[in-house]
C-alpha cells in the first residue's frame, strides 16, 4: 500500500479523527431520541394535500391482485402484474394520490439525487423524457401519475386509506385485506410494497410542545404560512427568523431557499454532509429525439455497472455518484478488483474513501468563505457513512449575512425549546419558525415492524413463523403465504438507485404470476427446502459490514451509532442478484409451483 508521504495524508490520523467526530455525536439512547408522529404530535402526520372531510362506503369485493403502497414499488407492481395479465388490480396509499415519497414532498427546491433519466422508472412505456438531469419533484409526481393513467391503475386504485391487516383464507385460497376504512375485500394475489420514507420523524426536544411559534416537518410543507411553492418565492419569510433543524438530504435542498428568502436563518447541525456537485441542467432535446429502443434498461444498467464496481464500458451517466466509484479503479483495474484478498480489498477501499473525502472537505474551504464555519461543515467520516448530497448552492448559502450555523454536536442536539426558541450550550435563538428536517421512520416496513400484522396458512402469525429474522425465496415470498410478495429490501441486493432494484424484484414478480397463470396454478408458495435453501444462501453471502457502521457517524444508515450485527442482503451485489433471479425463471420456477397442474 502506499505511503502517508505518497499519499499526501497520513491514514492514522484520519482514522483518528474519524473516531472522535463519531464520539461527539453518539448518544446512549439512540433511536430513543426520535419521537414518532402520534398522540399530541398527530398533526405533523396529516396530509396537507387531502380532502379531509373525504368520505366513502367500505368496500366488500373482490380483485385480482391487491398492491399496498402507491409510490413507485406500487406502481411498478401494478404495471407488471397488468402485462402479466391481471385485469382488477388495487393501489390502496395512505396518500389521496399516487406518488409515494413524492407526493408526501413537496418542499422548496426538491429534486431527484439520482439522474432522472435512470432513476424514473417505465419512461419508454410511458412515452416520456424527463425535462431535466435531476427532475424537480412535481415533475417526478406528475411522472407517477402518468404511469397509474398509462396502466390503468386509477380505476380500481383506493386512496386515503390504511391497510390494517391481511389474513389468508385456507378454504377459498385468497387474501382478505382489512383497511382503517372498514374495507374488507379480497384477492388472489397481494403485494406489499409500502415504502419507508413517508412517515417524519421528529426529534425528541425537551419542550417541544412550550414553543408558541410555528412548526412544521419539511414533509408536509406548510406553504400557506412561507408562501411561494417548489420552486422557492417564500415571501412570507420576508419577515421571520427560521430555524431549520436538520442536515440531511433534504436540507440540502431547502436550506438555499431559506437562506434567501428568511430575514433569518440559523441551520441548527449535528454532522455536516458530504456535498459534491450537482451539474444539473435542462435535457438536450436533440439527444431525447436521438434515443433508440432500449436506451433506458441499457443507461440503468450501465449506471449499476459503474456504481458498483463492475465493468461497464462507457460512463454514460458521467456524474459526482459515477466520479466516486471510479476513484476506485483508478487504483486497480475493474477486474482485477475481485480476485484480491479481502483484507487488501478493504485497504484498497479505505485509501479511496479518505481521497474522495479529502476532496469533499477541500471544496467547502474553497466555497465557503469563513473558515470557522468551513469548519462546522466538513464532514469527517467514511463516505457512505450518511447518505452522499450533491448541490452547488448549499455551501455558498452559508456565506450570506443572514444565515448562521448552529452546531449541536457537543450538546447532543437542541438541548431544549422554549416559548421563543432554540437552546444550544448557554445561548437562546429566538426565532418565529422551526421546521424539521430530520427524515422519516427508515428501515422498517409495516410488516416487519407489526404495524401490518398478516396471517396465512392456518393463521400463522408472518413475525411468529420468521421468528428471529425472515425466512424467504429470493425476497419475494415465505412458506404458508401463499401469493403474498415483499417488494424492498429484504433477503435481496440493494443499489444507491433503488427503483431501479424495484422494477427488477416488480418484474419477477410479474413474470412469476403469469407462469402461475399459464400453468393453471392457484397458489404461488416455496417449498420448505427452497426457503430453507435461500435464507443459508443469504447467510453464507451477507457482506458484513458490522465494523464498519460501528465505526461511523451516527445516523439512520447504522441505527444511531447502534448497527444491528449483520444485515443479510445478497453479498454479490445486485447484478449477480439479478441474474440468479433470471436464471431460476428460466428454470420453470418449480420451487413455487410445485403444487401446479
């Protein structure tokens, strides 16, 4: 390996230094520290966008096929189960439209982080080319909503409503789903796909409820106190003092419209971001009319390719998410990179991360003009640590007269909230409005969290058969559930543009049910040993990655400083993942049908 002198920095130190950032920012009650929308905290959960006097009759019938979740897993579910032949399929959302996490969003300068044109899923099925790189958020909504017209998803589809409970007939060999609506209808087929980034999160300040200004979660935009729209024009801040408590991705974006718009803004901080450059730019319409059949699957996967290591060719997505993974093969070639041993492998990583690092920290020197708060707002820990941002005028905001950083890391947040304010060490920010910028309740679907109880052959309790940790096929589905399929992350490969995972695991499914179909098979089941089979597979290929979430920052991505043990994904990463899905399909998928005619 090469020398700190041939690198230009000392590894140890950095390491160090790693370690102590990490230390400030650790506090014993980790997720505990989080309060959840409910009780007194309820209206931070409520849909500014719906009707709230909206009424309906339950609904006592039955469908083909019954999809939980109306963003974009939903509704890839609801365009592949339609290819494969379904004909009444049912999105039921909490939301009053399709969108997911998109429609629940819709603060001042929302974009994708992924370029759009990989990161929308069906745009040559739905005949689209998104306008720009990274598409704004109503663009990407009305893009959703597109889909559910193309595919006729709207005319079956059940909005502003909760599914409370699924429960399997053994006599009549369907689901019957419950809903907070009274609702109990049927179907052969269901597909959880409920997503994670919906509900808000919100931080556990002493005080909370004694503040006698404004609040809001950046989730639920209040658009009538700010004014203005997506677009920014917040002219109802002329006049206030903000505070937006929050660092993340979605800061990243909010923040240089507060920063304008406020007379001012203090940015309360506990772990400054990686911000890298953004690049947007409007799409080349003569490239757009240029594009061939195919140019979509072909730009998603040559993304995947690049993002995780693998030969790709051409960069054809060319942007800061590509720069970072080729660092690495400036290092070593591509295909080489596998055949080292392990613990070279992981050097070889960490001397790539502290380079890419290093230049993240050079950047906000060169942006930011005072070093103090340059400073404040360099991030130090491994890269994938905390979800990458990417904006060219986050940074820049902080130069402004009337913004000011508060960091909080030595005091483990916002210590408390008075009638007038903020309390960080011994000082008060007296302020008018304090939005929340502090995500949402990630990485726990509604069934494995319970929220979703379900119950299959003989009532059999999903959480009681999985016991200590799910037992699936693939991800997809688990003995004694019949034609019940998990969409997300769940004994299956994930990558940084995860709709593109989506439409994989939607398409197998798909294919899946129309060999069900074609095979006259009424029920969709693995056998024992093609479960048992797969959760050893997962077992034997899970990538630990237990050192090195202890070692990062805390955040959502290693459970606030407490990673669990071992998450069992697919090891090999997503492209392996993929072709083991399409080999076993080309292989008759006996292991669920194997009770078929």
């Amino acid at each position: 390996m090469p020398t700190p002198q041939d690198l230009g920095f000392d590894p140890d130190e950095l390491r160090a230094r790693y370690k102590a950032e990490r230390d400030r920012r650790i506090r014993p009650d980790g997720n505990a520290q989080y309060r959840r929308p409910e009780g007194e905290f309820a209206d931070y959960a409520k849909d500014p966008h719906a009707d709230p006097d909206y009424r309906r009759e339950p609904l006592h019938d039955r469908v083909d096929a019954i999809v939980v979740g109306g963003g974009f897993g939903g509704l890839l579910a609801g365009a592949r189960l339609r290819q494969a032949g379904l004909d009444r399929i049912r999105l039921i959302d909490d939301g009053a439209d399709f969108g997911g996490t998109w429609y629940w969003n819709r603060y001042p300068g929302i974009h994708c982080d992924i370029e759009s044109y990989v990161y929308l899923p069906l745009l040559e099925e739905v005949g689209y080319v998104p306008e720009w790189k990274y598409a704004p958020g109503e663009e990407i909504r009305q893009h959703s909503r597109a889909i559910g017209r193309k595919f006729g998803l709207y005319r079956d589809a059940v909005f502003q409503t909760r599914v409370t409970g699924l429960r399997w007939d053994d006599n009549a060999e369907e689901w019957t789903v419950e809903t907070d609506r009274g609702d109990r209808m049927r179907a052969q087929y269901v597909v959880v796909s409920s997503g994670t980034l919906s509900t808000p999160k919100l931080p556990g300040i002493p005080g909370i409820e004694k503040f006698t200004g404004h609040l809001f979660h950046t989730s639920r935009w209040d658009y009538d106190y700010t004014g203005g729209n997506a677009q920014g024009g917040l002219t109802g801040l002329a006049d206030k003092r903000v505070a937006v408590i929050g660092t993340g991705a979605t800061a990243i974006q909010v923040v240089p419209h507060l920063g304008r718009d406020a007379q001012h803004l203090y940015v309360f901080q506990r772990t400054p971001s990686t911000v890298d450059v953004r690049g947007n730019r409007p799409t080349d319409r003569e490239w757009a009319a240029s594009l061939k059949p195919g140019w979509h699957r072909e730009r998603r996967d040559n993304f995947l390719a690049v993002v995780t290591g693998k030969p790709a060719g051409e960069d054809l997505v060319a942007d800061a998410w590509t720069g970072s993974a080729r660092l690495l093969q400036k290092l070593i070639p591509t295909d080489a990179y596998p055949e080292l041993p392990a613990e070279q492998r992981e050097q070889i990583d960490e001397v790539v991360d502290f380079q890419k690092m290093n230049e993240l920290r050079a950047r906000v020197d060169r942006l930011v003009e005072d070093p103090a708060t340059a400073e404040k707002l360099k991030p130090w820990y491994r890269y994938m640590c905390k979800r990458p941002t990417f904006s060219d005028d986050y940074l820049e905001t902080f130069n402004r007269p009337n913004v000011t950083l508060v960091d909080t890391a030595d005091h483990g947040g916002v210590e408390r909230m008075t009638e007038r304010g903020l309390v960080v060490g011994d000082q008060e920010y007296e302020v008018d409005c304090v939005i929340f910028a502090t995500g949402f309740q990630v990485g726990i679907s509604g069934v494995l969290s319970g929220k979703l109880p379900v119950h299959g052959r003989g009532g059999l309790s999903l959480l009681e058969y999985w016991g200590r940790g799910p037992k699936t096929l693939h991800g997809f589905y688990s003995r004694n559930f019949p034609n019940l399929f998990h969409l997300g992350p769940l004994q299956n490969a994930a990558s940084v543009n995860f709709v593109h995972i989506l439409d994989e695991q939607a398409t197998h499914v798909g294919e899946v049910v129309a060999e069900a179909r074609r095979r006259g098979a009424r029920c969709v089941e693995p056998t024992e040993e093609a479960e048992r089979d797969w959760v050893r597979t997962i077992e034997e290929k899970s990538a630990d990655n237990y050192k090195f979430h202890l070692e990062c920052t805390p955040g959502y991505y290693n459970n606030e400083g407490m990673p669990h043990e071992r998450r069992f994904s697919y090891g090999d990463g997503p492209i392996a993942f993929h072709e083991v899905l399409r080999d076993w399909r080309a292989n008759r998928m006996d292991d669920v049908l194997a009770e078929a005619e």
